[in-house]
C-alpha cells in the first residue's frame, strides 16, 4: 500500500507540474520579453506551440525573440512556419517584412501589404507591429512607424502600446517632445506599462539631465523591483554620468556595474543578458571581464556571431592581435554583410597594422570603418603615430593622408605634420637603400609642411623639416638657397622661447640651421657665414666642421 501511495503522489505531482506548464499564458511570455527574459520567454512560446500548434501569433513573438537576439535566420524560418500553421493570420507576415528589413531587402512592403489585407478592419495590432518594425529596423525609420501607428491609434486611441511604440519612433527622428507626450500618455493609459516609463527616463539620459534619468529608474523600481531593465538603464545612466563628471567617474562606473549584475542576475545570466552585458562592458572600458564574458558566452553558444565580435573586441584591447583579427573574421563570415557596423572594420584594421605583414590590409579595413562613420577619422592619428613611430613610413603616410583628407577630421594640422614627415622619411629610407628615390615624395612632404605653417604658423618642427626638404629639392652642384626663409624663419620660432637650446633635440636643430646657413653664405656673405659659424660654435664649442669653416673665412674678403 505504501509502495501505491509513493507511485499515485508521484504521479499526481507530474500531473500538477505538467499543468502548472502548460498554464502558462501568451501573456507570460510577452511579460518575460518586456522584461528582457529572453530565454524564458523562448521556453514558454515553444511550449505553447506545442500545445496550440495553430495558434500563429504564438510562433510571430517567437519569431520577434530570434529577431531581437540577431538570430535573422531563424527568426524567418519561425515565422514561415506561423504563416503555414495559420495562412488567414497576418502577424507573421509582418515578422516576414521584419526580417527583410533587418537584412536589408527589397520586399518588407509586400509582407506588411500582405498583412494588412488580411486584417479586420477594426484590428489595430497589424498596423501597430508594422510601426514597430520600422522603427527598430538596424536603420529606423521613423517616419513610416509614425505613419503605420496613426492609422492603428485612428482605430484604437485608447490602446497604450501605440503610444509607447509612437515615443519610439518619435525618437528616432529626435523629436523628444512629441516622443516625451507618447510615452507620458501611455503611462497614463497603463500603469503596468513600466516600459514607458523606462522610456521617459531614457529621454533623460539622452538630454544629460542625469540625476533627473537616475529618479525615473528607481520609481519604477520602486513599482516592480524585479523589472530587469530599470537595472539595465541605471547602469547605463551611472556610466554616461560618470564619463560626464571625471572626478566621479571610478565611483560612478562601480556603481553602474553593480545595476548591471543586478540586471544580469534577473535575467538569469541567459545569453541574451550576456550579450547585454558584454556591450557594457565594451562602454565601461572593462576588456578583461569582457574576454572573460565572451569566452563564457562561446561556451554557451559556439554559434552565435555576435560572441565572435566581443572575442574580437577584447582581444584587441588585451593585445593580443591575432586572436582579435581571427575572432573578427569568422564573426564577418557568419553575419550578413548588412550586420557588420564600422566599429568591427576600426577594431579589425587596428588589429591588423599590429601585426608585420598585414599592415596593408589592416588601413583597407580602416578605410571602410571611415567610409561608413566619418566620426573613426579621430583614431587614424593616433594609427599613423604608432606606424610611424615603428618606422613603417608608407604605411603612417597612407594613414595620415585618410585623415587629413577627411572633411571631419579635427587634427588637421598635426596629422599634416606628420604626414609630411612619412614622405620625408619614405624618401630618405630610399636614399639610405640606394634606391632611385621618388621626388613627388619631396613635393608631398613640402605641401603637407606648408598646410601646418598655414594653419599654425608659430609650429618651428614645420619650418625646420620644409627647410629640409627645400635642401634636397634645391640643385645640389649649385645651391640656389632654396632652404634659406624656412630655416631663418625656424630660428625665429623657435628662438623665441627662453632657453630653447637648453633641451638637447633643439640644440641639435638649431645648430643643424646655423650650420646649413653657414654654408650657404661662404661664397655669398662672408660677414654673415662667420656669424652663423660663431653662434654654432656659441653652442658646441669642439665641433669641427663650424671651425674649419671659421679658419677658410678668416683670410676671406668677400663680403
């Protein structure tokens, strides 16, 4: 009899087990996506189709989870599948333009066109979804979620999800005010909303009234305390405050990823709030926990793109450049070209100039990360530096010249600077290698040096390096003084300063123009070459070519 009791209350506790499952709403699942539990929102909706497998809308928020996640490919394969357990519904048809949009084709249209001739007219949900979709597109476009979400409040204005999705799409074309209204409105309309309100403190955030943002997140968690996203956008608030305030700025980014590990734990650390996290982690600078992330998430998920692109992030800032470029590549050959965003080819480029021998093909990749976002111009400075600085001097001058060719460029003069002395150096390697050396290298060094004279005319490196350049542009068998304004004009600049000689460099270069100057006007100016020669001797009492100079001048007439 005992043996019976066990088997019955065993049975009995599946039975209530199963059902406690299969209770599970589409209500629950939607609850978990707003709250950003990717998984258990997966975990319901698959249970759900397996129980109501013509139930289409079931497999269209399955399908939105996958698109959500970059998981295009199955998201669309989720979505046939809707059309196909139910071809009168017109949701998935809608998740099917979604995704044409995600991956940048041609026929989003018809699939909302198809939709929509399948909609009761008193239905607003195809039209509200079809806003949505424009608007969260990789490239929103506001204007047509506006227009689709009108026409679903001229249906429904009392439905508080078209005001929501309206304060997203008002957004995406800055038009906060508009944007403010609509998500105040559907508030107004559901206090369980918390996405609105979310929203408002977003808005907060993206005008830097930060301590305004901060307030907002901690009503709603004072509504929900396990609403993951107000966690999320605490983090990301204390990050931008932080950045906005230095002195703070180490407190404020533990305080951030505290709200972070908060947010993670109420996700249930699944790969989707990984991935979240990860991308922090890339704001807040922390490369090593992010390695650490990512290899986490690799070992979750050895699919997934997107953990490729953080291994390759981190890689990079952790220097360790073939693992970087690696990483990087396989995540550019498992994404749709579509989905790879300048910062991949900037990380990617950068990676490769590390690494002798694939310094040509790493300024290729960093001149798409700029075709794409002329805002990456700002980094091809520091690039070029670093080229230049190991002596790779066509390459540094490649580099330089993409910035200062770039109309965004805010460093014009120092990378002209510098540009100028990779063709100098260009030119002077191939004399050292006696190589025919290039002359247009000479006329490109000389143009780059006449920019900076231009733009910061009290730059002495400029006058002394184009005095250089003039030397060997200048008839060698007949010197026509070529170098003469550029190397007076340096001694002028740089002389200015109080003890300018006594740093060593300068000293060097100062004596270098007395010496040049010298030489020059020995057949020329007598009076003049003893004085440059004596000044060079004021310096460096023991040289030896100002004082043989001085010994041929002393018997001299010529003056």
């Amino acid at each position: 009899m005992e043996m019976i009791n066990k088997i019955v209350n065993t049975t009995f506790g599946l039975v209530l087990l199963g059902s406690s499952v299969f209770a599970q709403s589409l209500a629950d699942a939607k609850k978990a996506i707003d709250a950003e539990q990717f998984q258990k929102g997966k975990t319901i909706l698959k249970g759900l189709i397996q129980s109501q497998p013509t139930n289409a809308e079931n497999f269209f928020y399955l399908g939105n989870i996958y698109l959500e996640t970059d998981y295009a490919d199955s998201a669309k394969l989720t979505f046939n599948k809707g059309v196909s357990a139910n071809p009168s519904s017109p949701l998935n048809h809608v998740g099917l333009g979604s995704v044409d949009l995600a991956m940048n084709m041609p026929n989003a249209k018809a699939h909302f066109d198809k939709a929509l001739s399948l909609t009761p007219k008193k239905d607003n949900k195809t039209l509200l979804y079809i806003g949505k979709a424009y608007n969260e597109a990789p490239k929103p476009n506001g204007a047509a979620a506006v227009a689709a979400l009108d026409k679903a409040k001229a249906i429904n204005a009392k439905d508080a999800e078209v005001y929501l999705a309206l304060g997203d799409a008002y957004r995406a074309q800055q038009k906060n005010s508009e944007a403010f209204s609509s998500y105040r409105t559907a508030f107004e309309m559901n206090k369980n909303l918390l996405r609105a309100k979310i929203e408002l403190g977003v808005l907060n955030k993206l005008s830097k009234a930060y301590p305004e943002s901060v307030a907002e997140f901690n009503s709603v968690v004072s509504l929900d305390p396990n609403y993951g996203p107000a966690y999320r956008e605490l983090a990301e608030t204390y990050y931008y405050w932080g950045n906005a305030e230095s002195s703070k700025y180490d407190e404020r980014i533990n305080q951030a990823l505290k709200y972070y590990e908060k947010y993670m734990d109420l996700t249930d650390r699944s790969l989707d709030s990984r991935e979240r996290h990860a991308t922090f982690l890339i704001l807040a600078k922390k490369y090593e926990e992010l390695e650490k992330e990512a290899q986490a998430m690799a070992q979750m998920d050895k699919t997934n793109p997107r953990i490729f692109r953080y291994l390759g992030y981190s890689a990079y800032e952790n220097q360790n450049y073939p693992a970087s470029v690696q990483a990087l590549k396989d995540f550019m050959a498992k994404v749709q070209p579509a989905r790879i965003i300048p910062q991949d080819y900037l990380y990617l480029g950068r990676a490769q100039i590390k690494i002798p021998g694939s310094e040509a093909e790493g300024i290729i990749n960093l001149k798409k990360a700029i075709e794409l976002d002329s805002t990456n111009v700002e980094v091809m400075g520091d690039i070029g530096k670093a080229l230049f600085s190991a002596k790779k001097y066509e390459d540094a001058a490649e580099t330089f010249n993409i910035a200062v060719n770039n109309p965004a460029s805010k460093t014009k003069a120092y990378d002209s600077f510098y540009l100028g002395m990779s063709h100098y150096f260009t030119y002077a390697g191939q004399v050292t290698a006696k190589q025919t050396p290039d002359p247009t290298l000479l006329v490109k060094a000389d143009t780059a040096f006449s920019y900076v004279i231009q733009i910061a005319p009290n730059n002495p490196g400029a006058y002394l390096y184009r005095a250089r350049v003039k030397k060997l542009v200048d008839n060698q068998e007949n010197m026509k003084g070529l170098m003469v304004p550029d190397y007076e004009k340096y001694l002028e600049v740089v002389l200015a300063k109080p003890d300018a000689t006594s740093e060593p460099r300068t000293k060097s270069a100062v004596i270098e123009a007395y010496k040049n100057l010298g030489a020059f006007y020995q057949t020329s100016d007598v009076s003049k070459a003893k004085d440059y020669f004596n000044k060079v001797i004021q310096l460096e009492p023991s040289d030896a070519y100002a004082q043989s100079a001085l010994k041929a001048l002393a018997g001299s007439k010529n003056k």
